[in-house]
C-alpha cells in the first residue's frame, strides 16, 4: 500500500530511524536527481471520485510542498498487473519495477487536479481538500508530489459504481452493497454503528464495523415470546437502502456473526419501487411511508447470535421489481452485514443522482521513492 490506511496519524516525538525521522505515512527522500515522486494506488472499487482530502499531518518543515491527481479506469477483466513494492523503508523503486510500472503509462492518465500547493501539516492546515466534478467511473489514482516530501494521508472520496452491462446475467449480484452503489438512506437508530457499514466491502473485523442500535426502553419488564419463539415487544428499529441497480432480490444474508450477545431477535425485510422525487419525500417525512407500498420480501424471521443466515426471497414468486428495501429488526441489537442478491431489471425510474460519499480504501500500490 503507497499510504496507511488508519483513520489518524501517529507523532512520535525523538523517534527517529536509520534513515531519518519517523514518520506515519508516505515520505521520500530528499531529491538530488532530475524529476519528481509518485505513487499508483488501486481504488478499493470502481467508481466516481468526488473529491479528495490529502493529509500532512505532523510533516512540518518535510512536507510534500505541491500535488496533483491523476486518474484511470480499467474494467475488471482488463486489470494490468500492478508489482507489488515490498514494505522496505530507506529503497527507491529498482529498474525492474520501474519498467513494470511503465506499462501503466501512469504519466499520461487523466488529471483530477492540477499541481497546487501544499500547506504543511500544522493543525490548522493539514487537510487540502480537493472537490472533483467528473463523472467517469475510476480504479486507479496516481500521486504525484513535487518535487518530494511527506504526506499524511491520502483520501478518496466517491461513490461505487458497477459496470452492470458487463455483468454475466446468469449470476446473482449483490443489489444493496456500497461497492456498487447503493447507500442507506434512512434508519431509526445508530447509536453504536451507522447501517451503511452492513452493506460494506469485505468482511467486518468488529463489531463497531457493522450497525448496531441503543438497547430500546420500551421493552416489557418481562419478556415473552410466541408459539415461534419469536420475542413480544412492542418496539423496532430500522433502515431503508437505496439498491444500487433496480432488480429482483432472489436471496438475502443477514450475518449476525460477532454479535454473540446482542444481536436482533428476528428481523423481516420489505420491498417498494419509488422515484427519486418520491425518495427526497421521504427522507423529509423520516420515511413515513404508507404501509401498502412496501411489498414483502422476508417475513418476521427468528434469528440467532453469531450466525450466517441464508434465506431465499419471496419475490421470486412475484416477480416484483423494486428499487428500495427496509431492514426492520426487533428489539434492536447489532448485524454485521445484509447481502441481497438478485438480478438487475431495465426498469428506468430513477433518473442518475448523487449517493452519499463514501471513502475508497487503498487496496495496493506502487511508488517511486520511499
């Protein structure tokens, strides 16, 4: 990876290494040779960029003093293969590497933004942020610093987006993951994690990276279930996705694994098409929505801590089409991830519209100098 992927810088005052300061992110050494440094990095998904935020946090006096950004997009079957830079402080790029990389012709990508100053990495300064307005779909980001230096961290700001006339219609998608474009758009509760982290990429490594609800206060003193063993109570609490591409749900996961003490009861899952108009309305209603426009897609379902459970969809049976769905879980408790697989349709409801941004994580690199 060309820069740390924590979410904040470390300072160590005094440490110091073999080969000069310590210091939590990417620094090159001081250039004596003709040129500038850089680094290509690998977007965690494919998608559109909407801006960036290039940290120089606690490199004061070594920061990078000027930047730019550039970008490309190679669909999935046409990935180049990026050499891999082993984790060697004090090395710049060997020739062998350097004739690998070449291939990329990285040079010549697309800028996002032109060379501009720095400000070092003082408190009040450290974050340049950087709006984008393109509306291309990107995989790859080069770094370019001039001419050397230090930066922070690098982030990248934007949206999932998925190819999804290079999809093999024989094959379920997941409709609801953020790496393709869909988002939360609602929720009733997110004291411990926000929803939009169960629709996320990968696997969660915590509980804090899955949406968990405050215990509710309405529960009974007592609780009771029914013939089903499902708990009577009086409350629930929930969240409406966006999917990321109309379609057909034909199986859903809903993983409480980790939760082993606190996950939901039971939880059921509905179904409804809207139009964007409609979907503005309801985020200012608090998606109060009439109850015949959600369609059924899980019935109230028993669950079990620490699990991953498999259903099958009662859409295929109706052929519903919809574009939004509401996770309703009861009493409250935490779920590590909800994936909905399913077949996009054609339907044309919703005209394109920004999601809510979300950060691509870096997923591998390569670069000059260290």
């Amino acid at each position: 990876m060309a820069l740390p992927e924590r979410d904040s810088t470390r300072f160590k005052e005094h440490a110091d290494t073999e080969f000069g300061r310590w210091g939590d992110g990417w620094q090159t050494r001081r250039k004596r040779s003709p040129g500038h440094d850089w680094c290509v990095i690998r977007l965690g998904v494919q998608g559109l960029i909407r801006g960036f935020n290039v940290d120089t946090s606690y490199f004061v006096g070594d920061h990078a003093p000027r930047v730019s950004i550039q970008a490309a997009n190679y669909e999935e079957d046409k990935q180049p293969e990026i050499p891999q830079r082993e984790v060697r402080t004090g090395a710049a790029a060997t020739p062998e590497e350097f004739e690998a990389i070449a291939e990329l012709k990285s040079s010549d990508w697309n800028h996002l933004v032109p060379m501009t100053e720095l400000e070092p990495g003082t408190p009040a300064s450290s974050h340049n942020y950087f709006p984008v307005s393109s509306q291309q779909r990107w995989t790859h980001v080069r770094l370019n610093i001039f001419p050397d230096g230090g930066i922070a961290r690098l982030r990248v700001y934007g949206t999932g987006q998925k190819d999804w006339t290079a999809s093999d219609p024989t094959e379920p998608s997941d409709l609801v993951t953020i790496a393709y474009g869909g988002a939360c758009v609602g929720f009733s509760n997110a004291h411990f994690g926000h929803p939009n982290n169960i629709i996320g990429v990968g696997q969660a490594k915590s509980m804090a990276d899955g949406w968990e609800t405050a215990r509710r206060l309405d529960r009974p003193p007592v609780l009771e279930s029914d013939e089903n063993g499902v708990l009577l109570v009086p409350g629930c609490e929930w969240a409406v996705f966006r999917l990321a591409h109309p379609g057909i749900i034909t199986q859903i996961e809903i993983d409480t694994k980790l939760f082993k003490g606190n996950s939901p009861d039971s939880c059921k899952l509905d179904g409804c098409i809207l139009t964007t108009q409609e979907e503005e309305d309801m985020v200012r209603q608090n998606w109060d929505l009439p109850g015949h426009k959600w369609k059924p897609l899980l019935l109230v379902t028993k669950l079990n801590p620490d699990e991953t459970h498999l259903l099958d969809s009662l859409t295929p049976e109706l052929q519903d089409v919809i574009t939004h769905v509401r996770f309703t879980i009861t009493p409250d408790g935490g779920v590590r991830r909800l994936r909905l697989r399913g077949f996009p349709s054609s339907i044309c409801l919703l005209r394109p519209r920004e999601k809510p941004a979300m950060r691509f994580s870096v997923k591998a690199g390569f670069r000059s100098n260290l």
